[in-house]
C-alpha cells in the first residue's frame, strides 16, 4: 500500500461531524485524491459522450445494438468470474441507506444481500456521506449496536452467519461532492463513495469472508463499465489485494445500456457478479433520451407501466438471458410496498402483487430480486425458494426461447394504456413530498404505502414534462399545459398544508419543493437529472 500522505484534497464549507477522523484519515484521502487525478478526466469525457448520444437519438429517434461491438456478442466463449461464495446465493435483496438504524435492520432482514445505499436512497449531505460510511466499518467491526432515545428501543447485530452480505452503491457519475475539492474542484461523487468505502473495508471484508461488492448505478454505456474497471484494477493494486476480488452488479437502468449488457459485462468479467432490471430510472431513461420522438413515445400513468408491459419483458427477458449466457446473476425489479400497521386488506392486496410480481421474475429464471422493507422478504423468498430450492441460483436457465429485436426495447406505443389526469395528480403529490423529504436530508421516504427513491420523482417529473410538451388531452377533456400542472401543484401543496397543519408545514421545505418540482417539470431545457438542481439547495 502507499505510504500515507497528507492529502491534497481539501475539506470545504463542511461543520465537523463525531468520529470523521475515522473516515477522513490522509491516507484516505490520498487514495481519493490518485482516484480523482487519474480518472476525472475520463469520467468528464464519459459525460460528454452521453451529451453526444442523446442529440443522435434526438436526431434518428432510434436505437441499436453497436456494430462495432458484434464480436463480442458473437464470442460464445467468454464468461464472467465465477460467483464468491457470500455471492453465489441473492434470491433475496434489501435495499435501503446507510443510517445507524437501517444498516443493523438490513443486516439482519434475512435477506441474503443488502444493497447498502448512497445513491438514489441518500440524500447527500455531508453527514449522510461521512456517517454512512462510519456506519459500515462499526458494522463490520461490531460496534454498531445502539438504543434509539426516542423509543427506547434496543438495536443490536445477529450473529455473523445470519447477516445479509453488503453491496455497496456509490452515487451516478454525474454528481459532484462540493464538500471535497482538489485544486479548487469538486471530487465526483463516486470516487469519493467508492474510495473511501474501498479503503477502509476491503481488508477487514476479505478477513470476514466476503469482499467488497458494489452496485454500479445508471451506467450508460460499456465504455463506462470500462472505466470502472480500470478503477477496480488500480484500486485493488493500491491496497495489495488481489486482483477478481471486487465484485460489481451493474443496474441496466438507462436505455442506452439496454442496448449493451453483453458489453458492459465483458468490459467488467474478471470483476462482474450480474446485472440488474430497475424500473422507475429505466423508464425515466427513456423519456429523457426519446423526449423528442414524438407521440409514439408518451408513456402513460407511471403505474400502468408494469413489468409485463411487452418492452419492459424483452427488457428482463434479455437481461435474463445475457446475464445467464455469460454466467452472471441477474436479478430482478424492486418491490417497495411498506405494509400498514392500519389497514390489513391494504397489506392482504399488497403482498398479494408483491407475491405474483415475484413469482414471475423466479418463473423468468432471474436468480434474485429487491425489496424495500423487512416484512417483504419472507414473501420473496417463498416466490424463488418454490424456484430454487436447495440451488443456489438457475443460471443454467439459458432461456434460448428469447429473441429480443432492436425495436422490441423501444416499443412505447405496444402499451396500451394513455396517461390521465389522476396520472397527472399523483405524480405532483409524489414529487412535491419526495423532493421535500430529500431537501431535509432524506432519500428513502415512505410515500402513499411505497418506498421511493430520488428515482421516483425522476420519473414524475419526467411524465409531467413530457405529457405538457407533447400537448397529451386527458380523459377529462384537459389538456396537459404549463398552467394545469401549475394549478394542481397549488392545490397539493394546500392540501399538504391542510394535512400536517400549519406548523409543520412551516418548518417543512415544502414551498421550495413545489418550485423546484414545476422548475425542472416546466423549463424549456429539460435538466438531465433533478437531483443536480437539487444539491444547489441541499443543505449539509
């Protein structure tokens, strides 16, 4: 390992948090600051290239397969790493932020991952950033156990052999950590989540018997599976541990990356564990990128976009069979329902979609899936045990019955459904209270019985602008214009108002939600993600 240094990264406009020395060490930060040095500029090119990709879609309103890339496709030959045991087995997945509480809950859900999260579930205040981290190496240390104050009530870790394995998800390549500049600049976001996590943990997971495993979010393109890579080639040499040891599943939640699973796992075989199927940025993706194609590109009501619309299966159908023609897990979609303590015939028609939503993925042949709360896991894990049984996943399920063509991905229009007004509504209630939770510090926030994630009010947001800027008529004879989101984002807000009571409504960030929501829902410009305009305001 080097030796340590003192860091050239600077720590600016950041209040002292409890135990950041732990953390923030020079040696730390050294690592961090050779992570930015060597790979900023490649990820600044990344960026770029993204910005080029969209304005060819804008123009051809259409996607391929890459015909530079047919040789690796073709190649019946290559496979990615075989599994580490404490990742052989994921039917289950938890996902959820890094807070004190939520990691020792996670660890112990009996879920056999947990998808420990900085990204869309964190919002990114420097204590979230610093603490999350904390919170991870006292897991692993064992000295997480605590007493919540309020309640009363006692936390403390299982025993080792029952804790979920942890994988990692470090933020997107497009955010930046103002809190940390080297030469008066900002550190990307990932290299500072992955660096710091990397060089406190790898060591102390490899004597556990695990690794250190991540999630890698909203990744583009294979040549941005390559630069992460490189990373986990330099990183790995930097602390002495051998090379294959980092694991990363890769989320296929952008269209582009649809397009190229078989690449992005070549790009990543000494080091990848699988791919996953996501949803709400997935579809987000596709609004983004085919903003300008025209009606036959409107999707409808969020909710009435499920997995068994036909371009969402030749979505996971393919992803099931890349990944298992390659030797990957591939895991499946998220379940976010939170159960009500209040009303059971709720909870009964909840776990009853829940359970069919499961049992199809398993039936697909996915190896594992997601759920956001504790109470979700047996329920999942009947739906691929009933698959599975003693195995530990069905990557010998080829599913070479699936023939996934070009225009199958991008086929919008074979749903048949249209948004509505009440479409319209949610997605204002919806991305008013997340977007105000998030201004708090917030990122995994219970919303109308569901979890959601920064990737929900993408998608929100996204819908709005879209049905406005495609002059869609709802079933009501509205037509969806600047003015009507404007109107019922008023009426939301009062009913809020009226909801919590003046008071909370006061100390809340609701106005400023609000104006942020019809900001990035009604600007001319479409910001590529909500969450850049949103940091400006994050305070932390």
């Amino acid at each position: 390992m080097s030796a340590p240094a003192p860091s050239p990264l600077a720590i600016v406009e950041a209040e002292p948090l409890p135990r950041q020395d732990e953390v923030l060490t020079d040696a730390a930060l050294a690592f961090v600051a050779e992570l930015h040095r060597r790979f900023t500029p490649r990820r600044d090119e990344l960026l770029a290239r993204r910005a080029e990709r969209r304005a060819e879609i804008a123009r051809t309103s259409t996607l391929d397969f890459l015909p530079e890339t047919a040789q690796i496709r073709e190649d019946e030959s290559w496979k990615v790493a075989p599994a580490p045991a404490a990742l052989n087995d994921r039917r289950v997945e938890i996902t959820g932020p890094t807070d004190r509480k939520m990691t020792i809950n996670a660890l112990n859900s009996g879920a056999k991952v947990w998808l420990a999260d900085f990204e869309d579930a964190s919002a990114p205040t420097w204590q979230n950033v610093i603490l999350g981290q904390l919170n991870l190496i006292d897991a692993y240390e064992r000295r997480i156990d605590f007493t919540d104050e309020r309640t009363g009530k006692t936390y403390a870790l299982k025993p080792a052999d029952q804790l979920a394995t942890v994988v990692m998800r470090p933020r997107g390549w497009h955010l930046e950590e103002r809190h940390l500049r080297f030469d008066g600049r900002p550190v990307p976001g990932a290299l500072v989540d992955f660096g710091l996590y990397f060089f406190h943990n790898a060591q102390r997971l490899l004597d556990l018997g695990k690794g250190p495993y991540f999630y890698l979010p909203k990744t583009e393109s294979h040549l941005e599976a390559r630069l992460w890579n490189d990373i986990f080639v330099f990183a790995q040499d930097y602390v002495g541990i051998p090379q294959g040891t980092v694991r990363a599943t890769v989320l296929i939640e952008t269209i582009t990356a649809a397009y190229e699973m078989e690449e992005i796992l070549y790009e990543l075989r000494a080091h990848a564990s699988g791919l996953n199927a996501g949803r709400w940025d997935y579809l987000f993706s596709i609004v983004k990128n085919f903003r300008d194609g025209g009606a036959k590109f409107v999707l409808p009501d969020r909710n009435a976009v499920t997995m068994t619309a036909p371009f969402m299966r030749a979505y996971t159908e393919l992803l099931v069979r890349t990944c298992h023609k390659r030797g990957a897990h591939a895991i499946g979609g998220m379940a976010a329902f939170i159960p009500s303590r209040k009303d059971p015939e709720v909870n009964r028609v909840a776990f009853e979609k829940v359970k069919a939503d499961k049992d199809r993925e398993a039936t697909d042949g996915f190896d594992g899936s997601w759920v956001a709360h504790p109470d979700l896991v047996p329920i999942a894990m009947a739906s691929f045990d009933a698959v599975l049984g003693e195995r530990p996943h069905q990557k010998d399920r080829l599913r070479e019955d699936v023939s996934v063509a070009p225009g199958d991905l991008i086929a919008i229009d074979s749903l048949d459904a249209r948004p509505t007004y009440e479409g319209l509504r949610n997605a204002v209630q919806v991305g008013i209270r997340y977007i105000e939770a998030w201004l708090r510090g917030l990122g995994a926030v219970a919303i109308f019985n569901l979890m959601e994630d920064a990737a929900t009010a993408e998608i929100s947001r996204s819908q709005i602008w879209q049905w406005i800027n495609a002059g869609v008529v709802f079933e009501n004879g509205e037509t969806a214009t600047p003015e009507l989101a404007r109107q019922v984002a008023a009426e939301e807000l009062a009913a809020i108002r009226e909801e919590i009571g003046e008071d909370a409504f006061t100390v809340g960030r609701w106005q400023q939600a609000h104006d942020l929501l019809l900001k990035v829902s009604l600007d001319e410009d479409y910001a590529d993600f909500l969450t850049l305009p949103a940091y400006e305001q994050l305070i932390g």
